[in-house]
C-alpha cells in the first residue's frame, strides 16, 4: 500500500519551476502587449518550441506521469504567466488530444508532428467540433460527412464556430455526422490536412479575454480527404455504427469519459489565472496605504483574501483528484472532473472579481495586469462545456436521473 503524500515528487517540482521559469521570464512580461495586438504570438510558441515545452514529446512525457499531475502542474504555471498566450502554446493539445485518443498508431505517427511543426517552423492545429447551432448540444451537429467508395474519400460539409486556431492550423481536426439518425452515436472525427481546398474561416474573432489566442469560424465546403483521415480508421466507425443501429450500450460513455479525462487541465488553467490575481492583490494591499495603514489591515480587505487563497486551494485539490482519477482509470462516479473543471472556472472568475476590487481604481486600468485577468478568466465558465452542463454532468452523476 503506497504511503498517502501530497507532496510533488522531484521531477514534479522540478517541472513546475521550469515552467514558471518560462512563464515569468517570457510569458509575462510579453502578456500585454499580445493582448493589446490581439494576435498570435508566434515568436513565444517557437520559444517554448525550442526549449521543448511546444512539442509532443513535452505532452507524451507529462501524460505518462502515474499521478495525472503533471499536465495540470505545466497548465497552471503557463497560464499564471498569461492565458492568452497560454491557450495559443497549448491550444494545439485539443487536436492532439482527439488524435491520440480515437487515431490509429499510424495516424498518431502521421499528424501528431504536424500539429506542432518543429522549432524553425512551428505550427498549431485546430480542434473544430462547435457549430453556431450545436454549442452545449454537441449531438445537433449539422457537418456532415459522405464516404465517396469509388476514390476512397470523405466529403465533409458544414460550419464549426469558434475554433482555437481555425483557420491558422497546419491540422484541423473536424468531427462532423457520418449518420444523423445516430446523433452524437454516429458521429466521427477526421483529418483534415494542410492545405486541403474547401476549408476555409473567418478572421480572427474579436474576444473579451484571451486575445493572444486565435479563435475563428471555420466553413468546409466540399472539402474531400482521403479515406486514411477517418480516426480510428472506416472497420473501426462501421462497427461503432453497427452496433449503435442495434441499439447496443455503447460509446456513450468512452465519450464521456474523455471529456471527464480533460477537464482537470483545463481548470488547471483557469487555477492559474485565479493564483496570479490573488498573489497581485495580496502583494498590492499590502503596500497601498489609506487611512494610515496598509489596507490589509482591514479585515474587509484581508478576509477577502483569505477566500481567495481559500476557494484556489480547494479548487486545486478537485483538480488534482480528477486528474489523478483520470491517470488511474478511477471510475467518475459524481462527475468529478465535471466537477473540477466548474469549480476552477467559477473560482477563476470570483478570484480576479475581487482582486479588481482590491486594487480600486488600479484595478479597472490596463496599468495593472489584473484588468486582463478578469477578462481572461470569464471564458472557463463557458468553453469545454459551460458551468450550466458540468452541473448537468454532476448531477446526473449523483442522481442517476436524467436532468435536464
Ligand atoms: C475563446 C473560445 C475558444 C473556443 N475554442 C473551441 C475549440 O477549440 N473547439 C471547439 O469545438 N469549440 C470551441 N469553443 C466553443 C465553446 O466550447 C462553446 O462556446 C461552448 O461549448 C458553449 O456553446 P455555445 O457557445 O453554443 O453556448 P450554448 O450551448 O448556446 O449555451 C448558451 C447558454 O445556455 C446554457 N445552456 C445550454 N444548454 C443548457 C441546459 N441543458 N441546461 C442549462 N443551461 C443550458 C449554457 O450553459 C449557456 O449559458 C470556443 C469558444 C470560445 C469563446
């Protein structure tokens, strides 16, 4: 029986600190200005690139902890350092992700590398499930895909909606409906390769929070790509679909699973923002004197912050027991990563609340970095399923009753 620790091990710290070696020295201090640009900033992914924190290898070795933590350690390091420039580094997992998890062997060794490219030409991919009529309501997917037998192609049709990297990835991974009569059932994720004619996008959306991060519609039109590009590979969808129109139990649940499996990461992320707006507020109260003292000294103000440390660290224990659950194949009896990912956001978005108020009027001008947090913060209350689905998902969980 392994002793019970939460300490991280060596390598575990180790990577933390590398991370956040990055993050405070190269994220940071470029975090304002990508923002203001609201661009890519490619010359940060291609230093993360170089120093191997952009690159499957990065992933695969995270992924292989035995705890689960690793992944959520690096997320909330970069994303402390900016989250726009956060989710343009890490961005590109979502579609590496997807492929590792429904690709074959040889389709992961294919596009895995052309997610990211390589130091001297990094690229980013693109993981495009949304449509502007299928946002929480994944199975009301509208792109369609049509298997053409006489040149052994897929014709994907359709709109995806706000796509992190749509339109600037070397690989989009599109899902789109192969039979409509399945919903979400039958339903599959393709390949589409770089350059491949009919896929096209929007310009870069204009967004409240995470500006650095490029996020776009994307349209396919006819887009045609070879029968190889089907994840998993057409014997593997037929029984899937076989088996569906039996009306067997079937992948309801992997396919739950795999969202359980993501959403510690992301609430990783959100922990990040949370911890950089809570150490900024705590350091600026107790410098900024009214009335005589540090404003700390109030318990107005210091209780506030003691919430906030508080809700980080709770939410950070969710994170890391789903993350650990996931890594172990524990089975998510209440949604716990649901569960994690909720808490994170929520604490993402009330933490940088109420460090705004902390710093008063500092806090409502670009002067003071907490200004972006607050924007940033919002979006975890609403992609990788918004806080109103992971209660869905919880209490389902715990009721076994079907709410809606
Ligand atoms: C910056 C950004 C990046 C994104 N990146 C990607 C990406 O890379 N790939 C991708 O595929 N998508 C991406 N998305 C899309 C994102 O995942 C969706 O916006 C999100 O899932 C919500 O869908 P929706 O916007 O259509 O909202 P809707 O589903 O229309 O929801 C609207 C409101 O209704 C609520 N609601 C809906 N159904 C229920 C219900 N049954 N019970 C209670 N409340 C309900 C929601 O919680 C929400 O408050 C991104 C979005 C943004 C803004």
């Amino acid at each position: 029986m392994p002793e019970f620790s939460l300490d991280l091990n060596e390598e575990q710290r180790d990577l933390r600190d590398w991370v956040h070696g990055f993050a405070s020295e190269v994220v940071r201090p470029a975090a304002a200005e990508w923002d203001e640009r609201e661009e890519t900033p490619w010359p940060i992914i291609q230093e993360a690139s170089k120093i191997g924190l952009y690159g499957f290898e990065f992933l695969a070795n995270a992924w292989a902890d035995p705890t689960g933590l690793s992944l959520c350690i690096a997320n909330e390091e970069l994303f402390w350092g900016d989250a726009g420039i956060g989710m343009a580094i890490f961005g590109t997992s979502l579609a590496v992700a997807s492929i590792y998890g429904s690709g074959t062997p040889d389709q992961m060794v294919e596009w895995v590398p052309q997610c990211f490219g390589d130091p001297d030409d990094p690229k980013v991919a693109a993981f495009c499930t949304t449509e502007p009529e299928a946002g929480s309501d994944v199975s009301a997917m509208r792109t369609r895909a049509r298997y053409d037998e006489a040149t052994d192609e897929w014709i994907l049709s359709g709109q995806k909606a706000f796509a992190t990297n749509g339109g600037i990835a070397n690989v989009h991974v599109v899902t789109a409906s192969v039979d409509p009569e399945l919903g979400s059932r039958g339903q599959a994720g393709f390949i589409v390769p770089p350059g491949t004619p009919g896929l096209t996008a929007t310009k870069k959306l204009r967004k409240l929070g995470l500006r650095a991060s490029h996020t776009a519609d994307v349209f396919l039109d006819e887009v045609r790509v070879p029968g190889s590009c089907l994840l998993g590979g057409k014997d593997a969808l037929d029984d899937r679909l076989a088996k569906a129109r039996e009306g067997k139990k079937a992948s309801g649940q992997a396919a739950m699973r795999t969202f359980e499996l993501s959403r510690p990461t992301v609430g990783a992320q959100a922990l990040g923002i949370a911890r950089a707006a809570y150490e900024y507020a705590l350091d600026y109260a107790k410098s900024r004197v009214q009335f005589g003292r540090p404003i700390i000294d109030n318990q107005g103000i210091a209780f506030a912050l003691a919430d906030m440390r508080t809700e980080i660290d709770a939410a950070r224990l969710l994170v890391w027991r789903a993350a650990w659950m996931g890594r172990n194949n524990r089975v998510f009896e209440a949604g716990e990563g649901s569960m994690s990912k909720l808490k994170a956001g929520e604490v993402a978005v009330s933490t940088t609340e109420k460090a705004v108020q902390i710093l008063g009027g500092a806090g409502f001008v670009r002067d003071h970095p907490v200004e972006r947090w607050y924007r940033d913060a919002k979006i975890y209350t609403i992609f990788e399923g918004t806080s109103e689905i992971q209660r869905l998902v919880v209490s389902r969980a715990i009721s076994g009753r079907y709410i809606r």
